[in-house]
C-alpha cells in the first residue's frame, strides 16, 4: 500500500511541531527520514502513524483519504523507546498486541513466537520483560510493530541501544521486508548506517520536509605513513576529480600516503547541506 501526506502540520498550542510536511511511502522500498533534534520527525511519525491527529493537511492511503483510527491497523509502530509491561513476558505482549489487532488467539501465540525468534530473543520468551536489556527491548519493540503483518512499518531511532550484531540484523530485516512489498519509514540520526539501506530520503528541518540538498563538497580522510590508524587530515574537494587531481599532486610531491578515502557518505554531505540550526 502507498501512503502519501501531504501539507500536514500539527501545533501544540502556540508552538508550532509541525509546519508543512509531505512526503510519499512507496511498497517495497525504503524512506530515511533525516533532520536534527526538534526538526519535528518523531511528532511526523506520530501523524502518519495514527496516533496524532494532524492541525491541518491529510494521509492517503491508495489513494484514499483515511481518517486516525483507520490508519492504525494498517500501520506497524515502532517508538524510540518501547514501554513494557515489565511483569509480562515477551510472549505474553506479543500475544495480547496481536490480539488488540484482530489477531485470533492461536495464530497470535504463533506469530508471537516465531517473531521471538527472528529477533533472537526466543531464550527469554517466558521470562519477565524487565530482564531484558534496553536492547532487547528494541528488539521487543521491532517485533510488536510487525505483529500484525503491517503494510506500512514506521520506525523511530530502531537501532539505538541495539549491539552491533542485532543493527545488522535489523538493517537485514528491513530490507526483507521492503522486499516482500512493505513500505518502509526510517528515522534515525546514524547516517552512515541509514544510508545502506535507504532507497529514499526526506529532510526535515523547522518542522518542514524537503529534498535532500545537494552537497557542494565532499570530506576525504588524508593519513602519511606513520600517522596511527584514525589519524591524518580531512580535505574538502567540490568533485571528485577535484580529490584525484590533489592525490596525485601530493604523491608526486614523493609523499607516502597509505590511506585517502571518503570521509562521509552522500548521506551525510547532504545532512551538512542542510540549512538547520545545531539543536
């Protein structure tokens, strides 16, 4: 399913979350969302998810407009941060969200563990959720959203808290199911990981979305022989050859250079193109 926002803002009185944000979520593909703090994603995320009515603007769905509570099933939330019934264990939540969503309760049970499996947390099925370490929650959390088979999946900072094994996993995870036709929303400030799994990209600042800006110039890490790993300069160059040409200077100069490489992904030049306030 296509969900498409157009023109949607949200105020909290008189401050202003949301100003103008429009952006389209296509079957099968992945959408970074990228801005800095107070930009106004998490409170985005909440409209599309159908937790938040918006102040103006609207969501189609198919192009259909859906109201909130018809959103709701057909979208798979995932916060920053997931809140547990900590006496519940993970089969117990999984089963009782099924359940909310229409789920019957043998296929719930069912669902509920072989998500338990795919996110490794199958040893802790029966056991309280307050053992669990904030990564696992996250994990917990990935789960829940998928519980009922969503066609739309928002996540919210998914990999925060997560070990480096389970945000590849997840990254994995993510584009199986883009490829199984979900569409996919992403927001999360690790950009370098974001920009290997994105198809799309939404900016947001000042509570607007816009195209990613396109970066004048690129970042290049320069290390001589003898400087440690992780050292050296950065250069900026407008174009790559522009980089090429200065290698080339420097080792006709008789300089050892061991390492001259990327610095940044196009992501993260795009990221520093943005005209936004450090928040």
């Amino acid at each position: 399913m296509t969900l498409v926002a157009r023109g949607l803002s949200r105020t909290f009185k008189q401050h202003v979350a949301v100003a103008d944000a429009t952006l389209t979520l296509t079957p099968g593909r992945i959408t970074g969302l990228v801005g800095p703090n107070g930009a106004g994603k998490t409170t985005l995320l909440l409209m599309l998810a159908g937790l938040l009515r918006p102040s103006s603007g609207g969501i189609e769905l198919d192009g259909a407009p859906i109201a909130p509570e018809a959103l709701r099933p057909r979208v798979g939330w995932m916060p920053d941060v997931f809140g547990t019934w900590d006496s519940l264990t993970p089969t117990e939540i999984l089963t009782t969200f099924a359940k909310l969503y229409g789920v019957p309760s043998g296929e719930a049970r069912t669902r509920a563990h072989a998500l338990l499996e795919r996110v490794h947390l199958s040893e802790f099925a029966d056991r309280p959720a307050q053992v669990l370490s904030r990564g696992q929650k996250q994990r917990l959390g990935f789960a829940r959203a998928m519980v009922h088979h969503p066609p739309v999946l928002l996540l919210d900072e998914p990999a925060s808290g997560m070990d480096p094994r389970s945000r590849f996993e997840l990254r994995d995870s993510l584009r199986a199911l883009a490829g199984s036709g979900v569409a996919v929303l992403v927001s999360s400030h690790i950009l370098s990981e974001l920009a290997e799994m994105v198809d799309d990209v939404v900016m947001m600042a000042r509570g607007r979305t816009e195209p990613p800006p396109e970066s004048t110039t690129s970042t290049w890490r320069i290390r001589l022989l003898g400087e440690p790993a992780g050292g050296g300069v950065l250069v900026s160059f407008a174009t790559e050859a522009e980089a090429a040409e200065h290698l080339q200077q420097v080792v006709a100069d008789g300089t050892d250079v061991v390492e001259f490489a990327r610095a940044t992904n196009a992501l993260e030049d795009s990221y520093f193109a943005l005209e936004a306030d450090r928040t």
